[in-house]
C-alpha cells in the first residue's frame, strides 16, 4: 500500500500542478474532493472513465433513478466530455476525485456517499477500500497486461478486491483474472457486456434529406477513425468505388478537432466533401466532424469499418453498429472488444482487413444489400447476451442500502 500511496501522490502533484498552470481551480476542487451537493441526501455514487463507459451504463443509470429517487446519482469521470454528458442527463456530475485517501474521505463525507458503482478498468483502491457502503463494478475488464501489473503488488491487489461487494465482468477471461487476484467467488456475479444493452437515441434518427442524400445499401461508415486511418479509408473507397458506382463515405473522426487535418486529406484525394460542422451535406463523402452523432451515422450506413482497429488503440465497439443490422468491418488490433470479435467471427459476422486493399475488396463483396443485411443479423445474433439487462439491474438494486 505504501507503494500505492506514493505512485499515486506522484500523479495527483502532477496533475493538479497542470491544472493551476491552467487556472482551473473548478477542476482542482473537484479532483481534491472539495465540490458540495445542491441536495441534502445520500447519493449513490457511479464512476465512469468517460463517454464510452458512461454510454453502456445508461440503461442502468435510468433504471436506478427510477427506482430509487431517494438514492440521486453522483456521477464522476475522468474526461470533461463525459461530465458533459452525464451533466446532460440531469445527473450531479463532475470530475473524479484523484485516489488520494483524504481526497476521497472529503468527498464520501460531503455528498454522504450510500454506495460505489465503478465501470469496467476503474477500480482504484482507495476509493473501493473507504466507501462506507457496498461497492459494485460493472462490466468489470482485466486485461493480461493489467492482470500481470496489479499481480506486482498481490497484496493490494487481494485487499483491494476484497472489499467489492458485487462484480459483473464483461468476459469469462475477466472474470478468472479477477478470482486469480482476489475476487471472492461470493461477488462474483454474471458475465455480461453492458455495451450488448446499447439501444440507439431517439433524438438521433436521421431526416429525410440525409436519407435521401445517403442511401443505406450504398453508403458505408468508417466511425471513430485516428490518425494513420483516415489515409486507407480514403484509398480504400477510391478503390472500391471503381466497382461500385454512386459508393458513398461518412468518415468519422474519433475526435472532431482533427476535421481540418482529414478535410485536407479528402482534398488532396480529389474527393468531393461535405462537412457536417459547416451544415453541408450532399457530396460523395460526409465528413462527420462533429459531436455525439455517431447513432445517426450509423442509421444512414449499411457498412461499417470499425475505427482503432489499424492502429494500436484497441479498436472501438462492435455493439453499436451491430444494434444498427449494419455489415461489420474491422482491422486486426481488436484487443478492447477481444470476446466479443471471436463471437463475431465465430458466426461468420465480421470481416477483417489489414490494409486499404482488403478494405476495398471487403465493401466490394458487401455490394449487393442482401448480403450487407444477412451479415448484420448475423452480428446482432452473435452479440445476444444470456442475462438481459433488467436481471443485472435487478442484481444491482438488491445490493444497494436501504435508508
């Protein structure tokens, strides 16, 4: 714990340092734990690293409200974009308070936390060891390359582990590297993704112009891409269109800063563009350079390359696109989403590719729309969950505190 203690003052000096250089002292306060609730109540606290995590909870997030008005929600990420987020959900919802043990005291103590739910890699052990009331980890992940770091420090790793009333991996392999560390088999609950229980927006639905302008069977998606992708997504569909006459693109940054430096790169490839961010739609390639619409994106393609697959990120979900019936695409890094690209190509459900070649022959054998529409049942029969979501909130909703 030692260790802990001082990795982790380590990187609260740096990080709060940062944060006065940049004079936001609303962000330091909150990281030091020193925000107060505008409600005099309990608040069930939830944790979340960012929009992603906090996107596959929100069937729970609702549910909870729902059923335990007495109980609000604290929500707590790492990223502004997801206090953004959750901010726009109603919720009380600020920056994580660095894992400083007094840090987080103040905190439990000011907002009278009742309970602890953290998502998938967020378990840090001083915030699970001081929680006064049970702590939950949802669509719990551990990687090999985790496993092997917190197995440096086994003692806090089983005293950490220890204290968590009630954990839900997201695989079976996650689960095993839990139990290897100290999970006890009384908390280990149900296997289940919470990204299987994406339902897509209704203030999403794409207008009848985009629809017109963008057919379904002729319209492919490259959704999240980062730098080094973009380069093969443009060849890629300068090659295929050769075979598909009237081949339309939505290319979608994973950050929508970078839309000046990918609008050069459609330029330079001759392609004729529309940004979304100027308001401009009707050329052969979409450049989504905006944010929180990938759901419309993916409503408008029959085809989707998923993102951070070229690279060495990880890749990006396969959830999303599937609950669209979209044909999937990806590239060889799927390390993030590993159970669930193995269930994918298990059922024939996926296509992957290396390069801008493979890519184009791949939306070139998608071309015909039966085959775009048999290859996303496919994915969305492959991806089913056993356990629905309401029996995991079932689960959730028995082990939080009465008051």
């Amino acid at each position: 714990m030692l260790l802990y203690r001082l990795l982790i003052s380590v990187f609260a000096v740096w990080q709060g340092l940062r944060l006065l250089l940049r004079g936001d002292t609303g962000a330091l306060t909150a990281r030091l734990g020193g925000t107060r609730p505008d409600r005099e109540a309990p608040h069930l606290w939830l944790h979340a690293a960012s929009n992603g995590e906090l996107s596959s909870a929100r069937a729970v997030i609702d549910a909870l409200r729902d059923a335990r008005p007495d109980l609000p929600l604290l929500i707590t990420c790492n990223s502004r974009s997801g206090v953004d987020l959750a901010r726009g959900w109603g919720h009380a919802a600020q920056l994580a308070p660095f894992d400083l043990a007094w840090a987080v005291r103040r905190m439990l103590r000011r907002w009278r936390i009742a309970a602890h739910i953290t998502m998938e890699t967020e378990i840090w052990p001083n915030r699970v060891r001081l929680c006064p009331g049970p702590v939950l980890v949802l669509g719990a992940r551990m990687t090999e390359r985790t496993a092997r770091g917190w197995g440096r420090l086994p003692g806090l790793a089983a005293r950490t582990l220890n204290e968590i009333t009630y954990l839900s991996a997201q695989d079976t392999a996650s689960l095993e590297r839990f139990r290897a560390l100290g999970l006890p088999d009384s908390a280990a609950g149900p296997v289940v993704d919470l990204k299987a229980f994406y339902t897509p927006p209704a203030d999403q639905v794409p207008d009848a112009a985009l629809r017109a302008a963008y057919s379904r069977t002729d319209t492919w998606l490259a959704a999240s891409t980062h730098e080094g992708e973009d380069e093969v997504v443009i060849a890629a569909h300068i090659a295929a269109r050769a075979h598909r006459p009237g081949l339309r693109l939505i290319l979608a940054p994973r950050h929508p800063r970078r839309g000046d430096e990918v609008a050069a790169l459609l330029s330079e490839a001759g392609l004729a563009t529309s940004r979304r961010s100027a308001g401009e739609m009707g050329a052969e390639v979409l450049l989504a350079d905006s944010l929180g619409e990938m759901a419309r994106w993916y409503a408008l393609a029959g085809t989707v390359f998923i993102a951070g697959t070229l690279t060495d990120r990880g890749g990006h979900t396969p959830y999303e696109p599937a609950a669209f019936g979209a044909a999937l695409i990806h590239g060889p890094d799927v390390r993030n989403f590993r159970a669930a690209f193995t269930r994918l190509h298990a059922a024939g459900a996926a296509i992957r590719i290396d390069d801008a070649a493979t890519l184009a022959e791949a939306l070139i054998a998608l071309k015909a729309p039966a085959d775009q529409e048999n290859q996303g049942a496919a994915a969305h029969r492959a991806l089913a969950q056993a356990t629905g979501s309401d029996e995991l909130i079932a689960h959730v909703l028995d082990h939080l505190p009465r008051h």
